[in-house]
C-alpha cells in the first residue's frame, strides 16, 4: 500500500521513486505477478488459485504525484495497480486542491488495462469509527459520482 511518490523524498505517507523503483525491482527479479484488484478478488473468494507469487499493489487517495512519478514506473515494470480514489475530491471534475489529488481527467490518463479504481470513501471516511449509516451514504454517493464522471471501478 501506498499513498504519495516524490523524486527526492520519504516520510509517513512518501515513497521516493528510487525506494519504488527498488522494491518493484525485487519484486520482478523474484517472480511476483501484480495483480488486479478483480483478480485478487477472484483469488481470495476462490474462484481462481493463487500461486503465492502475486502481490496486490495499491495507492490510495488519488495524488497526483501518482500520475507524475508512479505512471511511468508501472509502464515500464508492466505491473497492475489499483488506486483508491476520495470521490469528493473529484465530485465537481475540476482541479482539486484537497491534498493535491488528480482530476477525473488525469485519472483517465492511466490505461485500464494495469490500473484499476476503488473507492476510498467520500470524504476519506474512517471506516472502523463511522457508523453504518453514514458509511453506506458515503459509498452510494462514491458510486453516483463514479458514475457521473464516467470514471470505470
């Protein structure tokens, strides 16, 4: 799992493109498969066996460091990714300026074919605190404006 990748830079929620590069490196040099989140579904209800060689890899909240830096790396590796999108960040489809998310636009720009989307709540909701009905609220207002964007998951 993981959230923002820089350049140059490392902290909680910060992967640095060569700590990426690094990781994915030893994961294609030790024969992991990426695999889609359909896939890892597929996998953990039974309907297909696992070779214990796959890995799931995520990047939740949408940054845009993502396309920037993330994009290229996972073109180049050929590997499948999913990213957990906040739906309130891209509910009015213009340039967010909630943590510097991506747009539906820049959204679009990753091919469908190795990177999936998923819904990250509507307004980042914890989901351990926030009680039933508010959960279910934020997810049929996720799936509406999914919808509404056009924006495949």
């Amino acid at each position: 799992m993981y959230h923002r990748v820089v350049p140059d830079e490392q902290d909680g929620l910060t992967v640095s493109t060569q700590q990426l590069r690094e990781q994915w490196n030893y994961l294609k040099e030790e024969g992991y498969q990426t695999l889609s989140l359909e896939t890892f579904y597929e996998i953990i209800s039974g309907k297909k066996k696992s070779s214990g060689r796959e890995v799931l890899l995520t990047f939740d909240d949408g940054y845009r460091n993502n396309l920037e830096h993330m994009k290229p790396l996972l073109e180049e590796f050929g590997f499948n990714a999913t990213i957990f999108i906040i739906a309130d960040s891209i509910a009015s489809n213009e340039k967010s300026t909630y943590h510097d998310l991506m747009t539906v636009e820049e959204l679009l720009q990753f091919d469908p074919n190795n990177v999936s989307f998923g819904l990250h709540g509507f307004h980042h909701e914890n989901f351990k605190e926030t009680p039933l009905a508010e959960l279910k609220e934020a997810i049929l207002k996720s799936i509406v404006t999914f919808k509404k964007n056009k924006l495949p998951f």
